[in-house]
C-alpha cells in the first residue's frame, strides 16, 4: 500500500501570541465563547453542514493535513483513508479504520470551541500489543481501549487551555471526555458519556 499524500499546513496557523491584556480578554469572554459555540453546534444539528472539514497535527510522526471528509451527505472514502493513515499506531505503524463519528464529534468540537486550528493528536489507534505494552507502564490505560477500535482519539489545541477542551467536550454530553493534567490532554472517545480526571 502506497502511503496516502499528508497535506502540510502552514505553522504559523497555529500561533498563539499572548498578552496581558489578550488574556483578560479572553478569560472575560469564556463565556460568551461557550454558549456561542453551543449555539453554533445545535445550529448545525438542526440544518447539517453540506461539508465537514477537519485539520489534524500528529505530534509523534509529524503528519499534517486538513481536508473536507464529509460532503453533502457523504463520508469521503479517500479522505477517510487519509485520516486513518495519520491516526496510526506510530510505534508499528499499524493502520486501522477510524470512527466516523468520532471525526463528527471533533468536528462539533471545533464548532463549540469557535476554533479553525488544527487537533493536535497525541495517541490515535492503538494496536492490540502497543495498548498492552503501554498498559505495563501505566495501569490508567485501560484493557480493553477504545483506541484499539478505532474509536478514541488523546488531543490538545496549541494555544488554548486544555480545559477549556475538556469543559466544550463535557458541554456536548457525548462519549467518553477524559482529562490528563499531568500529560496535559483530552482523551474523547465514542463510547458511553462518560468522564475522569487523571
């Protein structure tokens, strides 16, 4: 199998220059950012978008591409692939097909978050031997993951407090939402709602 073509974004996209003043500003508006980005969310489930558009930053292997893989009804089966390949288990390179519904719920995240920046993953599929072999070394890994099927994804946002993540992803009351302070990430995944602290 030929390795898919990663579309490169520019760095600078995610920039985030902060100041005093920028930071009052946008610790005053969190909350006019939610319910905007909540209203925007229920605004998109009651007439759905024509297109979906995701952009993704693997920070292990260092793969970039933002593309549309939702359109006009339509999951993109060449944009899924595309997806799939960037999401692999980096320490094999194991390529396994990603949830759709969890790409949605990234993308109903962005909508919440007002945000057009990139998801920086930090772990995506995980295959069964990776997950037991990280599970050795830390018991909050859990047996029977949800990254070995395709359906967790551990991110962050570069510039933006991953609580404020963690907070938008609890706000949509949809799958798993864990928050790893010491990591400083946010684990979402298309299970049960549900949420931990570690």
């Amino acid at each position: 199998m030929n390795k898919p073509i990663i579309e490169s974004i520019n760095s600078n996209d995610d920039r985030f220059v902060a100041s005093r003043r920028g930071f009052l500003k946008t610790v005053a508006g969190i909350s006019l950012l939610t319910l905007s980005g909540i209203e925007s969310l229920n605004a998109a489930v009651r007439s759905p978008p024509a297109h979906k558009t995701i952009a993704l930053n693997h920070v292990h292997t260092g793969d970039k591409l933002k593309l549309t893989y939702f359109e006009q009804g339509d999951y993109i089966e060449d944009a899924l692939q595309e997806i799939n390949y960037l999401m692999r288990d980096y320490h094999t390179d194991a390529v396994h097909p990603i949830d759709p519904a969890l790409l949605d719920q990234l993308y109903d995240l962005k909508l919440v978050l007002g945000i057009n920046k990139s998801f920086v993953v930090t772990s995506g599929y995980r295959s069964p031997r990776t997950n037991a072999r990280l599970r050795k070394k830390n018991r909050g890994i859990a047996k029977h993951s949800l990254h070995m099927q395709g359906r967790a994804i551990d991110l962050h946002v570069g510039g933006l407090d991953t609580r404020k993540i963690r907070n938008a992803a609890l706000e949509m009351h949809r799958g798993g939402v864990g928050y790893c302070r010491r990591g400083n990430f946010v684990h979402l995944d298309t299970g049960s709602f549900r949420s931990w602290l570690s």
